[in-house]
C-alpha cells in the first residue's frame, strides 16, 4: 500500500480557497470594529494587499511560488516595518485570519495545522511592544 503525500494547498482546496482565504482575510479586516488599529496601518484600497497575501499564502501553503515569482523572497517583517506593529495589531490581524480560516476551510484540523504557523509569523512581524 502506498500513500500520496499532499501539499496542504491541496488539501484545503487549491486556489480557489486560497483566494477565497485571502479575500475573506481583508473584507474582515475592513468591517470588524474590533480590527479596526490593524486596518488603519493598511492602505485605503486593500484589492493590492489582498492580492500580495493571496500570492504569498500559495507558496506558503505548498501551492505555486505566486509572490516569489512575481515580487523576489519575502523578506515579510523588512516589508512590513514601516507600519508599527504592536500586539494589538498583531492579534487584530490574527482575529481576521483565524476568522477567515473558519470560514474558508472546511476542515477543522487543516485549519489546525495552520493556525499555529501562522500565530508564529504574527509573532515575528511585531515591531513594537
């Protein structure tokens, strides 16, 4: 017996989850009140920011290498180091993630499997206390 190993690309679904991640991601960012400090360190139209995310989760979730191909490495914290990123932010952001996993990803465990990943990446991105 063998077993097929499967990107958790993949296994969420592809692009079209992907996508539907990363647009959920940012129309939460942009209508919860209680996100409202992590938007305000975002530009007024988000259709850019939602697109790098969308680029950036493909790679980071095993799928194509969208954001390097188009943009080079990452480099996520230099990035985002214009923006002051306190723990506020950071869990703002983690809200609306967290948000837009549940209701983009049908499986409770794969949502698992990234949700702790990403709150270490959060962690990083803080530049201020």
């Amino acid at each position: 017996m063998s077993e097929e190993t499967i990107t958790l690309y993949e296994a969420i679904g592809g692009d079209a989850t992907v996508r539907a991640l990363a647009h959920r991601f940012y129309e939460l960012m942009d209508t919860l009140p209680e996100a409202a400090r992590c938007r305000a360190i975002h530009p007024e139209d988000l259709s850019g920011s939602e697109e790098k995310l969308y680029e950036y989760l493909s790679g980071y979730l095993g799928g194509p290498s969208l954001y390097i191909e188009k943009r080079g490495h990452p480099m996520l914290r230099r990035r985002h180091f214009v923006a002051e990123i306190g723990p506020v932010e950071r869990d703002e952001w983690l809200l609306c993630f967290n948000r837009a996993m549940d209701d983009t990803i049908a499986n409770p465990k794969l949502r698992e499997i990234i949700r702790d990943p990403v709150e270490r990446l959060a962690l990083h991105m803080q530049n201020k206390e």
